[in-house]
C-alpha cells in the first residue's frame, strides 16, 4: 500500500456507503525499535487547514467553536479500513459520525426550512 | 507510555538530509505492510522533486515535459527504510547515516 | 448502434451544442465583429479545437477513471495544491454567473423596460427553483432543446450574404489592424468564453451521475466534436451577423440594446425576439450550469454528498452552494454593474486562470493510474498546452491594458 496514492486525499466511504469526506491526514505512531504503525485516518476542516499552515488551522477551530461544533478534526482508526480500491471504505456509520456534523447542522437548520426540500 | 504521533500529510515535501547535512531529497511517499494484524511503514520514498504536496515549478515543468510526448513515468525515487530515517524531529528528517 | 445509444449520443450532441453559446460567447463574438469584422474568426476556431479536446478528456477521465475532474486532482495532487485553482474557480464562477443572471434580466428589461438591478433577484429565485427541485437530466435536455433557437444567428449569416473570401481570410491568424489592446483582450475574452473551466467540471460530474464506463467513450468523442463543433458554428454565426451588420458603419457594441437589433436586417420581424429569447435561454442554461458546476467542484474537492439527482436533504452543503452562488451572482447584479462589461471582463479573467486548472488535468489524463491504456495523443496534449498557456499570457498582458484604455 502507498499511502499517499492510495489513502491521502481519497474519497472516504462509510458502511452505507455515503460519503464520509475526503482523508484529509494519516497519523502514524512512533515506536522506538519498530517501524511506524499506520494508526489513523483523519479528517475534518482543522486538519486540511493545517496542510496549508498553523494560522488557518486556527481558523478552521475558531469557525467550528463559533457554530458549537464539537470537534474540527476527527479520527478513525485505520484497522476499520476494509477496502482501499476506488474509494477508501470504512467500517464506520457516515451518517450519524461527527465527520457529517456540517451536513447535518445544515440539513436541519437551513435546508428542512425550505419547500420541496424532500 | 507517553505515544509519539505524526502527521503523514505535513511530512510530505520535507528535505531529508544525511548525516551530513547534505540534501538527499523531499519526502514523497510511505510505503505500508500489513504485520502482524497492524499496518506499519516499511519504507520512505524521497524523489528529487517534492511531491504535489509542495507545487513545485521544477516537478510541474519536468512532468510536463514528459506529458509532451514522453510516456507518463514520474522521476525515479529513492528507497529509505524506516529504520534509517530520522524522524524525531518531523520538520527536520535525517538520514541515520 | 442501439436505438438507445443513438437517442443518448443524440441528446449529448443538442445539449453541447444548446450549452455552447451563452453570454460571454455572444458578447465577446459580437464585439469582435463589430470592432474588427472577421478578422478574430481564427480565435474562435482555435478556442473551439482546444475545447473539443477538452471535453473529449473530461468525459474519458470520468468513464475510465470513475471520478470526475475535482475528485481526480485533489486525489493525485494532494489538498494544499487543489486549493489554488478551486478557489481561483470559484472567484470567477461568481462573476460569470453574475454575467449570465445579467444577460437575463437584459433580457426582461428589453422586453418590459424594467431596469436590470430590479430583475436580478426574482430571476436568481427562478434559477435557483430550476436548480433545487430538477433533475439534472431534465435541465439539461430542456434548456439544450430551447437553446437550438441560436440556430437563428447561423440562418441569418447565411442569409446576408458575407464575402466568402474575407471569411476565409479571418481564419487565418492575423495582427491587430488597429487598437492592439482591445484587439487582444476581445481575443483572449473569446477564448475564456469558449473555453470555460465550469464546462469541465460540470460535463465530467455529469458523466459520473449517468455511470458512464469504458463503453461510453466513443459516444463521447462524437458528442465532443459534434456538439462543440456545432457550437462553434453558432458563434461564428453571431461574429459573421455582427460583422455585416455593426462594421461597415463603424458601430461599436457597448451595450446588449444595441445588439438587439443585430438579427433584424437578416430575419425581418423574427429577429428581434429570436435575439431575445436566445439571450435569455443561452445565459439561463448557462446559470445552471455555473452554479451546479460550482457545488461539483466544492463538493467533490471536500468529499460532500455530491448529486443534482439526489433531493436537497442527502446533500446539504452541495445544495447551499449553488444557492450561495446563485444569490451571490444575483446580489452583484443588483448593484447596477454595466452586464456587458461584467461579461467581457470576467470571459478575460477566465483565460488567466486556465493554466491553474488545466494543467493538473493535462497530468490526469495522461497518468495510466487513472486512464489506464486510455492516454492522450500528443497532438491534443500540444494543442490544448499552448492554446492554454499562450491565452494566458496574453490575458495577463492584454487585460490591464484594456482597463487602462477605458472600455
């Protein structure tokens, strides 16, 4: 497995098969005397931000604060990755994770207001 | 045990240099085994040219010289094996020799 | 070829050829008539190549690949690069829908008189109703089927009778026979016209909704060259009426009200609302298409929900998006902004911004990763590589210039 071809910046999906996000960051665990263990796949607006620098990573965690998002980054442990062909599959529910906190923020503030949303 | 963590994504494009000082390359890739039940990093690759992490002139230039034409092969990168890099510092890799 | 097949190919030929003229061409290709007759014919030409090539990659990176234009690039290049040329989109997107929403509510202010500025949000809310409750396939087969009355611009160069020597010479590339600046800045506005980054975005995401596979790309190269083709033939039409029409009196359009008039002397009574009608179908479809194509792009680069096919509550941020760029282009237009200015400026802003996205998606199409055998020839490479890179530099050049001019 090549971890930047394979997993980083790939489309993540969870066990419905929705649309979790995109990998956003990989974080691997340091172990003295052993190779570094691929430990979790990371997603979320303060972990992209952060690719571009420390500032809009502060950014990212001051906007999530302010719309009382619990957290602007979110981890999954890589030993629920089932499939990496395509689309990086999980074996996480997208849908209620708090990766969909947006998504969902918006379905039930904004979108459900208006008509013919359904 | 305190753990020690790290950023794959803000390790990409970094300068590895040996042991030295001498500049090897930028960190391009890692390359990942399942053992054990676990997935653990056996090898770095760490090419001439940053990877797109870090949009870089020369690799664009360079990858748009083979696109004219050429058939499509990114330059040739070198192997590290996770024991011989450095990682202590991640925004300053060396080479352990 | 299957009865099926044959309907499918037929309709992806109307809609290309539906979606081609909009605003920015039918500006930029009557200011070109109307200042420097047929002697920018050649940019159109050239644009038009470099776009069918274009499209034909679009269309093959989706049925290959299995993802669409955004996905792919922030999957191969990585975040910290996609950001550059998605936010560069989606600045200009704002303007070019602004434009259309204009040539739209020009539309309406031709017909009743009411002023731009107030048309601007009833018409963003139609668009955005349009938007919200269709499906991609009935937006698309309705505004391509409506937007076949450009065939009135071809009809009517026909019927005036343009020298076919001079013609032919405009397809030649030539110099600027005076005033330079403009001469360029009206040949790179074509240019960001014609080749429109929301095209790519809005064509590969749509062959990702159909399934397209390996199968599909035949039926693409023909819709490419047959559809683009086709619509290169309408904005020569608008060129070549625009030509016979404004150039021998000296007339330059500065306004889309002068332009009204343009189809009149070829059809009689029929060209004025045929002109109208084209402006507004032409610049609505156009509106749809920016703003859908805006929510692919953000959509696909941050992993959202992503489906004009899917009601509004399986994807929320893709469909606040196009309501945030469909009110957003509507809010600028109430300012009063002159519509036609907005077009050619923002058509030009276009051509600069090109290389940004059309270089990853030059590596994409040629990566066996994601095309598999499927790579592009060298002689599209060139093509698009140069028209791309040169349109840019002379966008760079030309557009401060024109500024400076006072157009």
């Amino acid at each position: 497995m090549e971890l930047v071809r394979d997993i980083l910046d790939k489309q993540l999906r969870g066990r419905d098969d929705e649309k979790l996000g995109k990998v956003d960051g990989i974080v691997l665990e340091l172990r003295d005397g052993k190779p570094p263990r691929v430990a979790f796949l990371e997603l979320g607006s303060a972990t992209f931000a952060r690719r571009i620098g420390r500032r809009f990573e502060r950014w990212a965690v001051a906007l999530n604060r302010r719309f009382h998002m619990r957290r602007a980054r979110y981890r999954i442990d890589f030993g629920r990755v089932r499939d990496y062909d395509l689309d990086v599959k999980v074996d996480v529910d997208a849908k209620p994770s708090p990766a969909w906190a947006w998504e969902r923020w918006m379905r039930d503030h904004i979108i459900k207001r208006l008509p013919f949303a359904k | 045990m305190k753990r020690r963590y790290l950023h794959l994504e803000l390790l990409l494009g970094r300068e590895i240099v040996d042991a030295n000082g001498k500049r090897v390359g930028r960190i391009e890739e890692a390359i990942a085994q399942k053992r054990d039940g676990e997935w653990v990093v056996t090898e770095f690759l760490c090419g001439r040219f940053g990877a797109m992490e870090r949009f870089s002139i020369h690799h664009l230039g360079s990858a748009i010289v083979h696109l004219l034409g050429a058939t499509g092969t990114s330059p040739k990168a070198q192997r590290i094996k996770w024991d011989d890099l450095d990682l202590s510092d991640p925004e300053h890799p060396r080479l352990k020799r | 070829m299957k009865r099926k097949d044959l309907l499918n190919l037929t309709l992806g030929i109307i809609t290309s050829i539906g979606g081609f003229l909009e605003v920015g061409s039918m500006a930029t290709s009557a200011a070109a008539g109307a200042d420097f007759g047929y002697k920018l014919l050649w940019v159109i030409v050239f644009s038009t190549l470099c776009l069918i090539f274009l499209i034909e990659m679009s269309g093959r990176l989706a049925a290959v690949s299995k993802r669409a234009l955004a996905d792919a690039v922030r999957e191969r290049f990585g975040f910290v690069f996609t950001v550059i040329p998605r936010l560069l989109e989606v600045l200009v997107n704002l303007l070019v829908i602004a434009a259309e929403i204009g040539g739209v509510c020009l539309a309406l202010k031709i017909i009743t008189g009411v002023p731009v500025a107030v048309w601007a949000i009833p018409v963003g809310l139609v668009l955005w109703i349009v938007v919200w409750v269709g499906t991609l396939e009935w937006i698309e087969n309705t505004t391509a089927i409506l937007g076949l009355m450009t065939i009135a611009f071809v009809i009517a160069a026909w019927k005036l009778h343009p020298d076919p020597h001079e013609v032919l010479r405009g397809l030649i590339p030539s110099r600027s026979p005076h005033d330079a600046a403009r001469f360029w800045f009206i040949a790179v506005s074509i240019a960001g016209s014609t080749i429109s980054p929301y095209m790519f975005h809005f064509y590969s995401s749509g062959a990702i909704e159909e399934e397209w596979d390996e199968k599909s790309l035949t039926s693409n190269r023909m819709t490419a060259i047959l559809g683009m083709g086709f619509g290169c033939l309408m904005s020569i039409g608008v060129l070549i009426v625009s030509a016979v029409v404004f150039a021998p009196k000296g007339i330059h359009v500065d306004s889309y009200e002068q332009l009204a008039v343009v189809l009149s002397p070829a059809l009689g009574r029929w060209g004025f609302p045929l002109f109208v009608g084209s402006l507004a179908v032409c610049c609505f479809g156009a509106a749809v298409e920016i703003a859908l194509a805006t929510s692919y792009l953000l959509g696909q680069t941050f992993g959202w929900n992503w489906s004009e096919n899917s009601e509004p509550t399986k994807g929320a941020r893709f469909a606040l998006t196009y309501t945030a760029v469909i009110f957003g282009g509507a809010l600028i237009m109430t300012t009063g902004l002159d519509p036609l200015k907005l077009t050619m400026f923002s058509m030009a802003l276009t051509a600069v911004i090109l290389p940004t996205v059309i270089m990853p998606f030059l590596l994409l199409v040629n990566d066996e990763h994601y095309v598999g055998e499927h790579r592009s020839g060298w002689i599209g490479n060139t093509v698009v590589f140069i028209v791309v890179l040169v349109a840019s530099i002379i966008a760079i050049v030309a557009i401060p210039l024109e500024l400076a001019g006072g157009s």
